[in-house]
C-alpha cells in the first residue's frame, strides 16, 4: 500500500511538471473563403448588413472596431460618394417623376419584379410604399458572411467585391448578366443576399429577420425548414425589415429559379404560387428581350393576369403584345433600337407608337439605353 501511494505520488509531480514543460496549444482562428464562413444570425443581420453597406453597425463590438480602422473609413467614403451622386443624378428624379406620374392604389401591396436580380434599390424608389416585393431571377442566393469569424484581410477582400459589384446599378441602373455570373460568386460577393441587404439599409430601413423559404410543388410558400418533400420545390429567402420612422414590417422575397416555359414546366407550383399573388404593380427592367419571344410566354402571361400596372423599358413584354383593349398604354423618353447585342430584336409598333404618339418626357437615364435623352418606359394600366 506504501508502494503504491509513492508511486501515485511520483505520477502527480511528473503530469505537474510536464504541464508547465508543454502548455496546451493556443486556438488557432482558421482561415476561410467568404464561402466557407458561417453566415450570419438573424440577431446580427443587421449589423452586418450595416457594416458592408458603409454604415457604421450600432451592436457588435467587432464590428465597432473594424469600422474604425482607415480602410474601413475609405470604403465607407466611397459608398456615400456613389449614393449622393446617385441621388442626384437619378435617384431623385425617379422619385419626383413616380410621384407624379404612377397610379396610386392603396389596395395594391406588392411589387412583383421578374428578372430582378439583386436590384431592390430601383423597385424601393419607384415604389416605396410597397408592403412586399417579390424579386424573381437566376443569381444565387447566397448569405452574408460574418465579418467577426474572417481574418482581418479577408474582411477587407470582401468589402472591395462588394464595391466593384455596384458600378453599374450607378452608371448603368442594372446589373450586367454577364457580370453578375462571376461577381455574385460564392468566392466573391457571395449571392444576392448581401447586395439586396445593402440596399436596404441604404434606403433607410433596418433588417428585422432573414428566413430561408421554399415554394413547394403544389404553390405553397413556407419556410425551408417546413417543407416536408424535399425535391420539386424553388428555394429562396425572406427578408423582413422596416424604417427608423415607421415600425411596420415589410418583407422582400427573392426567389431563385428559372421562370421560362422550360423552368416552370419543371416547377410547376411555382407557377402556381405566382398566379396566386394579389394584383401587382409590375416592375421589368433590363430583362434581355426574354419576353418577346414564345420561349417565355407563360411568365408574360403571369403578369398579364396578376398585374394592375406595369412598368417597363423596351427589353419587358413587346408592344404587340399587350392587348390594347385590355390596356391604357402610355409613352415616355425615347424609342432606340436596341444596341447591338441585342439587334435582332425589331419592335416596328413599338417605333411608330412612339412617332404617332404623345410622348411624355423622361427625366432621368434608365434601362440598356442609359445614355442622356435616350431612356424609354412603357407604362401600362389596366383599363
């Protein structure tokens, strides 16, 4: 027995001394590709969504000390830089020219806006009374990265994808497919999701939930988590936010799917789900001619059905096709023909509708003609 409390004791000091001899290993913080980072909680969505917006965040200490440092600073200059300008130069006109020219219907709640991308900044304008919008288009979804788990560098990366993806929604007023496709990358900007959570906050509102939801085969909207079969079904995201100045929450719903002929014959309860909708006013923009042609003919039949309005420049729904029985048709800025990417497309009543027409001025630049004096929008109302 002696023996053996010599020999415990003999153990004790040899694991003491070892344990001061080899400390344990300090936690090391691994490196990770904006893809590989935990998205964000719905408790910090806005202060992330803050944060990458060039706005200062109110409740993370982490971010409260990254968007004090120089670089931050710089990026967040920027940012205002771009909006002020925007302001001026498009933004505010927008909203005097909606004011007076769109129809003000109060029973009207939603904003139905195919091939959107990620622009909730022009919807909001144009309608910013709006209780929903449904933003419908082929970019991931995607999320935002929590900036507190990237290293520092990372951070920084990232904060400069998010600016370069913003130069032609400013210059432009649409994303470039084309751009999009890489820019909204996993390895880059990551989605739709960060983009749109931008450009809420910077139109004054505050995000109060993001939610991932899904459009099940039978046309029911319900949050992922909820869908039962899981296979013929369109995924996409809900976010509920609301102003500084007012408490009701609204809600953007972005949906990932392919809404041609082919698409919808695949998911067929998201036809359904559409064609459920309340009326709308429609919104199409920079929508690459889709619609003129019969490959897209069951999506412009949506919107005929469910629309009370619809705006558009020339690359929505062709002229020809609306049913002029059916709808009051009003003309502004100036028909161009399209450039020449897309100069297969010939529209001839929609030339002379502009020649034979009252046109009324369109004071701002919008749409693939974006240069001075040569926008044009389609707004139709139904009779």
């Amino acid at each position: 027995m002696l023996n053996n409390l010599k020999l415990s004791t003999l153990l004790l000091i040899t694991a003491v001394i070892l344990a001061f001899t080899f400390p344990p290993k300090e936690k090391t913080v691994k490196k990770t590709a904006v893809n590989q980072t935990v998205p964000v909680s719905n408790t910090n969505a806005d202060d992330m969504a803050a944060f990458i917006s060039g706005m200062q965040s109110k409740n993370s200490n982490c971010l409260a000390k990254l968007d004090s440092s120089a670089k931050w600073m710089h990026y967040a200059a920027d940012l205002d830089s771009m909006f002020v300008h925007g302001k001026s130069f498009r933004f505010d006109k927008m909203k005097v020219w909606a004011d007076s020219e769109l129809v003000k219907n109060n029973e009207i709640k939603t904003v139905f806006y195919p091939f959107s991308g990620p622009d909730f900044l022009n919807a909001n304008i144009f309608y910013p009374d709006a209780d929903q919008y449904i933003m419908i288009a082929m970019e991931p979804i995607g999320f935002i990265p929590d900036m507190c788990s990237m290293p520092v560098d990372s951070v920084y990366s990232y904060l400069n994808t998010i600016h370069y993806s913003l130069r032609d929604i400013f210059k432009r007023s649409y994303f470039i497919t084309k751009k999009m496709d890489t820019d909204l990358r996993k390895t880059k900007v990551n989605g739709t999701i960060p983009l749109i959570s931008l450009f809420i906050k910077r139109t004054g509102h505050q995000i109060v939930s993001m939610q991932k939801i899904a459009v099940d085969s039978l046309g029911k909207c319900q949050p992922l988590d909820d869908l039962k079969v899981k296979k013929n079904f369109v995924q996409g995201i809900k976010i509920d936010f609301n102003s500084s100045t007012d408490s009701k929450v609204k809600s953007v719903y972005y949906f990932r799917t392919d809404i041609s002929n082919s698409g919808l014959a695949k998911n067929k309860g998201f036809k359904v789900y559409m064609s459920k909708l309340p009326h709308s006013f429609t919104y199409l923009k920079a929508a690459s001619y889709l619609m003129h042609g019969d490959d897209f003919k069951e999506i412009r039949n949506v919107i005929f059905d469910i629309s009370f309005t619809i705006l558009q420049d020339d690359s929505g729904i062709s002229y020809r096709s609306f049913d002029k029985k059916k709808w009051n048709i009003q003309l502004y800025g100036k028909y161009q023909k399209p450039s020449t990417e897309f100069s297969y497309i010939k529209e001839p009543e929609l030339e002379r509708a502009f020649k034979n027409s009252v046109i009324r001025p369109l004071p701002y630049t919008i749409g693939y003609n974006w240069g001075p004096g040569y926008a044009n929008l389609l707004y139709a109302i139904r009779k």
